[in-house]
C-alpha cells in the first residue's frame, strides 16, 4: 500500500474479490435490480422473531455465501471485518460469533460498506492476511425504531426521506485468485454543513460525498472520464442532485461519465413510491456493489468504477440534543481484471 496525495491509498498488489454475495428482503427483490442478488427473502421478519435478530441473520447469510462464492472455509477466513447501524453494532458483532474470523468492528453508518472493503483490501495487500471478509447489513425496521418511529406508529413523512433498504453485502478480498481488483481508496474527512433534519439525509451527506470525490481526483490523478460508473451510495433524489450542483461549482463535471446513486437504482421510485426520495441504510451499496455492479463487471459491461459510500453520523442522542449531522463517505476504485478484458 502506498499512501497517494492527502487521504488515498494505492494498493500495489491490487487485491481480488474473489467472492461476494447478497441476500435482500422482499421490497427489494421486487425492484429493478433483483435479478443481481443471491437470495430474496419473501417476508421482512426474515423467518425471526425480532427486527434486530433479521437483520443479523442477513449479514450471516450474505457473509456465508459469499465464502461458498471464494471458494474458501469458514477456517481458512483471517479476518472479518464488518459493521451496521445498530447500538453497538450489534448485527455485525453478533454475526461475528458464527463467523469465527478474529474481528474488527467498524461504524461509517452507511458509509461502512466501502469502510469495511478498504480496510480489507488494505490488511490483505500489506500482507496482513490471504483472506478477509467486509460485509454490513440493514433492516428497514430496526432503522425505522431507532432512528425515526416505529413502523407501526404510522407517522408521515417529508417528500426528502428515505426508505432504508432490507438486505446484507459481504465480499471476501484475497491476495489469490481471479476477481474484480482494489485499486485505490479515499478515505474522507468529516462534513456538516448544520442540517439537522434526520428526514433529510441525502441534502446533509451530499457535502461529504461532494468532498471525498474531490479528494479521490486531486489524489490520484484521476477525472471522472477515467470511470464508466461512479456512484454514490444512499444520496437519492434529492442528495444526488445536490452533488453534482456541488461538484460543477468545483469544477468538476461528472457529465463525462455515468453517474448514478445506489438509492436510485435499487428501487424504482414511480412502481415502489413507498421508498420516497430512494433507498438508503448499510445494505445498500453494499447490495448494489456486490451483486449488481460486479456481475456487469464480470460480464464485461464495466471495466473500471468507482463507488462512493455516504454515511450520516447521527444518533438518537445526538438528534434530541439538537446537534447537526456529521457526515462521511468513503470511495474505492474497482477495476476488472484485466485477463478478462
């Protein structure tokens, strides 16, 4: 690893993901990306008697699907390295048990599931480890109780909330095998602009991930043409919009490549007009990297990407203190192998 410019890392051996899956809930399975994921659970109690317990269970599946996918066992995993939106963290730590893999917990909020693969790409290229697993989840309802209301309070809500997505990412990253590889990776640096609306999520990550892309270009040298695909992970209607506004008055035009957000695409918002501005949560890059946007990768549709995770860093305390939302995103560069262009 190599540290490029002010907040990048260049990963020299360019490590593989060699396996990765997806598990979601029914919401999702029924949206325009459902055919990319692994399994599509048909019910949100996900065959548990509690929220949380579902969405521990997602992670578990997600994360044992994606070692049958690399090929390896549970034994042969060095590290797992994993994180979500609960009170301590509760889904990835609890999952860690029946994974078995020495553990680091990490917290980005929604920004985990690029936290996680970075830091995995990195303990594996610096020759920390052959094999390491990154992987997050999120559950609609657990994010609902203890961020917003209960599900069944039934409040309404502003035209700028989100609909936090059911459904769990994992990857292993390996020094071995055949894979789309890591590149590079941004890390960011926290942003509040003093939104304080815990309904609006996509105008407080915006500067963030406005933030980290600028960082991404001026560090590695790199403009939005050199990718066929950046994204964004949970912006949505009203972020995404907010973003690219931002980066013109930076000067930088993202009209040069695709430029998409993980919340828009997982959803189709005119069938699915529950979802509101678009999809958000842990899951949610996470599920659209690891199933859709590396199986385009694998077919050839995609040779170089850029995914761009945000996450508010808010909590229930904070909120009712009156704070503002710190926000963070994390980028990592993905390439297609290259014997396979």
């Amino acid at each position: 690893m190599m540290l490029t410019g002010l907040q990048s890392w260049e990963f020299k051996s360019k490590p593989a993901i060699i396996g990765a899956a997806t598990v979601v809930g029914p919401e999702e399975g029924q949206g325009p990306l459902s055919g990319d994921f692994d399994f599509v659970y048909d019910n949100l109690e996900i065959d548990e008697k509690t929220w949380e317990k579902a969405e521990r269970k997602l992670l578990e599946h997600a994360s044992s699907l994606a070692l049958v996918h690399a090929g390896i066992s549970r034994e042969e995993l060095q590290f797992f390295i994993g994180g979500d939106l609960m009170n301590q963290i509760i889904s990835a730590t609890f999952a860690a048990r029946k994974i078995g893999a020495p553990y680091l917990g990490v917290f980005g909020a929604c920004s985990t599931s690029m936290e996680s693969l970075a830091l995995a790409a990195l303990i594996v290229d610096a020759g920390g480890a052959n094999y390491a697993l990154a992987g997050t989840a999120s559950h609609n309802c657990t994010v609902e109780k203890q961020f917003r209301y209960p599900t069944e309070y039934g409040s309404q809500k502003p035209l700028t909330a989100q609909y936090t997505i059911t459904g769990s990412g994992a990857a292993v990253v390996s020094s071995q095998g055949s894979g789309p590889r890591i590149t590079h990776a941004t890390i960011g640096r926290v942003q509040d602009l003093g939104v304080k609306d815990p309904f609006n999520m996509g105008e407080a990550m915006a500067p963030a991930a406005a933030d980290t892309l600028v960082a991404h270009f001026r560090d590695t040298g790199r403009g939005p043409e050199d990718y066929d695909l950046i994204v964004t992970g949970d912006l949505a209607a009203v972020g995404h919009a907010i973003v690219k506004d931002v980066l013109e008055q930076d000067g930088v035009s993202m009209n040069k490549t695709i430029f998409n957000d993980c919340g828009l695409m997982i959803y189709d918002r005119d069938k699915q007009p529950f979802v509101i501005a678009g999809g958000s949560g842990c899951g949610c890059s996470a599920v659209v990297t690891y199933g859709h946007i590396l199986k385009k990768m694998k077919k050839g549709e995609l040779n170089r990407v850029l995914v761009v995770a945000t996450g508010a860093l808010l909590s229930p305390l904070s909120y009712q203190q009156g704070e503002s939302i710190p926000c963070i995103a994390h980028a990592v560069a993905l390439e297609r192998e290259e014997g396979l262009r």
